[in-house]
C-alpha cells in the first residue's frame, strides 16, 4: 500500500505525535474528487519523488494538495506521517543582518 521512507525525525514514534499536524480545511473541497484522487496516486507511486502543482494564485492549489495529504493521512500510506510546510514567507521572520527597518511616511 504505501512505501517506507527514511526517517526524518525518529521514526513511527514520533509519526504520532505529527499526526493531525495538518491544517484544518474551514470549507469542504466540492468538485475536486478526481484531482485529489489523481495527487494521491502519483504521491503513492514508487517513481515519483517530487510532485508540484502549479496554477494561478486563487486556484486552489494548496486545498487540493491538503486534500490529498488528509486523505493520505487517514489511509496511514507514509510510516512517518504527512505533513504540511508552509513555503511562503513569513510576516514574522527575522530581519537579515545589518537591514535596518525604514521609517513609515508621516
């Protein structure tokens, strides 16, 4: 059913403490059946190692990848869980060295 991979953190023990780390979707996602349906099985295929969706900004590309990761969670197809990284940039991270904050117009 699902394929074993290298542990990250440390193995099925710590799987269950990621468990459920996936967010909560506020919507159900109607009319995606059949792409979340096609991400799960290219995700459960030994062949591939990296799938990227792209699209428009607003198309639903996050939901739909949220979608296949819940239901790959329930299903227990990865040993050591599924887990959501967010890649945009945060509004909170640390400012490089030597940046200094500008003013704000008066």
């Amino acid at each position: 059913m699902g394929r074993e991979r290298g542990s990250v953190a440390g193995g099925a023990a710590d799987a269950a403490a990621v468990r459920g780390a996936l967010p909560a979707s506020l919507s159900p996602l109607l009319g995606r059946e059949a792409l979340v349906a096609v991400v799960r099985a290219l995700l459960e295929d030994e062949g591939v190692r990296l799938l990227t969706l792209t699209g428009p900004g607003g198309t639903g590309k996050t939901r739909l990848a949220l979608a296949a990761a819940a239901e790959l969670e329930r299903a227990d197809c990865f040993p050591d869980g599924v887990v959501f990284v967010a890649l945009s940039p945060s509004p909170t991270r640390p400012r490089p060295p030597g940046r200094r904050r500008r003013p704000r117009p008066a």
